[in-house]
C-alpha cells in the first residue's frame, strides 16, 4: 500500500513575502495578500505586495533637524553625526557637539592649541612651531635662525618654539632685542678704574694706553715708570743729578753756597772750602750741605700713623743733638693744594730723626725742605750740617 504524505510548502519555504499570507493546498500553497501593509510599509504599484517606506527620503522621520536618519527594512533609525553625543535637554533627545579640546589627556601635542569646531577640532601650531608636512596634527621646531636671514644683528640662538638674538663681547643687546650696542667699559668701570692710565673705548671692547713717560706693561693694563736717569742719556754735567719722576725725570746742578765746593767724593754734597774757623760761628755754620732728593706719587695714600720718606742720623759721641725743620720753597699750580707744615711731622731720637709725612700731597708739586743737625756737648753747640731736601710730587697717583 502507497503512503502519500502532503508537504506544508509555507511551513518550509516561507514562499510568500513578508506581507502577505501563505496558504496550504494539497500538494501546494497560494499567497494571499493582506488587507493592509505593517507599518513601515507600504503597497507597491501592483496592489499585491507591500514595500518598504523609505522615511528618510520621504521626510515622514521625526529626527531632530541634526540629526542623521538612516533608513531600515520597515523603520529608520536617528543618530547623531561625528563629533556629536545624544543629550536630553528639556526632555528632548538633541545631538551635543563634543568638545574635543576638553579631553585629558590633550588631543593636542603641548606645542599647538586646540581650537574646537562644530562636529570635529583642529590643532594651530603655537608661534615658533608650523606643522610636519607628514603629519598635520604634528607640530615642529622653526629654526628661525636658519630661516630668517638677518634675523639677528650678531648671534642667534635658536631654542624650542622660539629663538633669542645675543651679542659679541663687548656689546649689549638693545631695546628691540635684535640689534646691538657697543659698550663702553670706560664709562661704565669707571669706579674700578679698568686701565691705570688712560682708557679709550673701541668697538666691542677698550684699550689703554699711558702718559708720556710710562710705557704699557704686559698685561695691557697698568702702566710701567720709564727711569730716565737710568739710561745715562740726561743730566751729564758734571754737578748735575738726575732724579727719576714717576712719568719724568729732573735735572739739578748742585750750585754751592759762597764758602763752600763740591765734595768730590759725595756728589750731592758741598762743604766748606776752609776748616779754620775764628769767632763765634764756628759752630753754628753749617760743615756741609747735603742734597736730597724724594719722588712720590701724586696723593700717596698715607696711614693714620704717618708714612715716613726720610731719616737723618748723627754722630753717637755727642751728648745731644738738636734737629729742625722748614720749608723753604713751594711749586705749584694756582689749582693744586699746596703744601704746609701741617704735611710733616719730625719725629726726634736721641741721635736720629725721622722726617714722616702725615698727609697726601697733591702733584705736580716740588717742595724744598731744610732739615738742620746741631750738635752739643755740655749743652753747648759743637757743630752744625744741614740737609737739603728735595720732595717731587709726580701729576699721576701711579
């Protein structure tokens, strides 16, 4: 016996669309249209079947003006365009444009600012820096200095994201912070005295040089006396003495008094030309003259105590010596001050005196001192000399 079975075709096949009804027969089926379309659908032109409905391009969505309708089989969808998030705001779902510069950590290198835009960001180099020409959000170095020709009047020194112009020594950099001025030591080290002479300012440093009768030492900067006497080219009479001066130099023809010569063996030195003696000066005119001769420099510096510049010793067998001091004559310009007794001070031993100077003098100044020598014995005088001094006080402290 033959067994015949009948197929469901709609159960296995699903032949009918999804908008109409299969319907089983036997050994066979039939599509039976529905009465009407599921939303999102809609009928076709051939009254049979149901077609999907196209919302988004039929405007029937209710999307938010910017928001992005896609269209699905029987539906849509709203979702909000790049760079944006859903946010209800007053119960209404709206797209929010996302701040991007707001993120931690920065989208932005360090070197470039986030600048935020509808929907997306960009990143803008900071000044001294310009994008990588690979990569746009990538910022690099400008080397302004290779870039900028005369950017900087001397030197140019390119750091990161900028650069900064210095200058030669000697020069300082000016206001606009580009070009640079020459600095003049001599007027700005003038307290510390950057030369012992003369300072001369050059371009971008100084010199020194020294007055007449100095010559510049080797470190450039102090000046060095020319002793002139030392040459043996000056002062070649036969009294003359030659005194060097810090930046010259004297000559003095040693002239005797009347009653007195040259000591050929002491040449700065007159005695008398007879050592007879009648009467009552015997003793108290001078045996002898001496001439002496001292150099200082204008306005020595001079301690509390006193400097002293000369001694004058007598002989030990007399039982006293008596000293004095004068003077005799002063040089000096109207504008220079001269000197008084108040400069010197006698400083008396038994056998000796010292000559102390207790205040600078100012120069150029000659000063012609007389410092006599008596000598006693039971308080009576047995002799006399008398010592010439000669202070040159040089124009320069050096």
């Amino acid at each position: 016996m033959q067994v015949v079975i009948n197929i469901n075709e709609c159960l296995v096949e699903s032949p009918c669309g999804s908008h109409q009804h299969c319907i089983n027969t036997n050994g066979s089926y039939r599509c039976q249209n529905l009465s009407k379309c599921l939303a999102g659908y809609m009928p076709a032109p051939n009254g049979i079947t149901c077609i999907d409905i196209d919302e988004c391009e039929t405007r029937s969505h209710n999307c938010e003006e910017n928001e992005i309708c896609t269209n699905r089989i029987g539906g849509f969808i709203c979702s909000c365009p790049g760079g944006h998030h859903k946010s209800v705001v007053n119960g209404v779902s709206r797209c929010i444009d996302i701040n991007e510069c707001d993120r931690e950590p920065s989208t932005c290198p360090t070197n470039a600012q986030c600048i935020n835009t509808i929907g997306s960001y960009y990143c803008e180099c900071k000044t001294g820096f310009q994008k990588s020409r690979d990569n746009d959000r990538i910022c690099l170095d400008v080397d302004e200095c290779q870039e900028i020709s005369g950017l900087c009047q001397q030197k140019c020194v390119n750091f990161w994201g900028g650069y900064r112009c210095s200058c030669n020594s000697g020069y300082e950099l000016s206001s606009d912070n580009r070009t640079c001025n020459d600095v003049d030591e001599c007027e700005i080290h003038k307290v510390y005295k950057p030369c012992m002479g003369f300072c001369n300012n050059v371009p971008g440093s100084y010199e020194c040089t020294c007055p007449r009768g100095y010559v510049l030492a080797i470190d450039r900067n102090t000046c060095r006396d020319i002793d002139e006497c030392a040459t043996g080219e000056f002062c070649t009479g036969r009294n003359d003495i030659c005194t060097n001066i810090r930046g010259s130099y004297k000559c003095t023809t040693i002239h005797c008094p009347y009653g007195y010569i040259n000591d050929p063996d002491q040449k700065n030195r007159c005695r008398q030309t007879s050592h007879i003696c009648e009467g009552d000066d015997c003793y108290t005119k001078p045996s002898a003259y001496t001439y002496n001769f001292l150099t200082l420099v204008s306005k020595l510096m001079i301690p509390p105590e006193g400097r002293p510049i000369f001694s004058l010793r007598g002989p030990l067998w007399y039982d006293n010596i008596d000293f004095d001091l004068k003077i005799v004559k002063i040089q000096a310009a109207a504008n220079i001050e001269k000197v008084t007794d108040n400069h010197f001070e006698i400083t008396k031993g038994r056998h000796e005196v010292q000559l102390v100077l207790k205040r600078f003098l100012e120069g150029p100044q000659e000063i012609e001192l007389e410092l006599s020598m008596t000598v006693f014995t039971n308080s009576m005088p047995r002799g006399k000399s008398v010592a010439k001094i000669f202070v040159i006080v040089s124009q320069y402290s050096f």
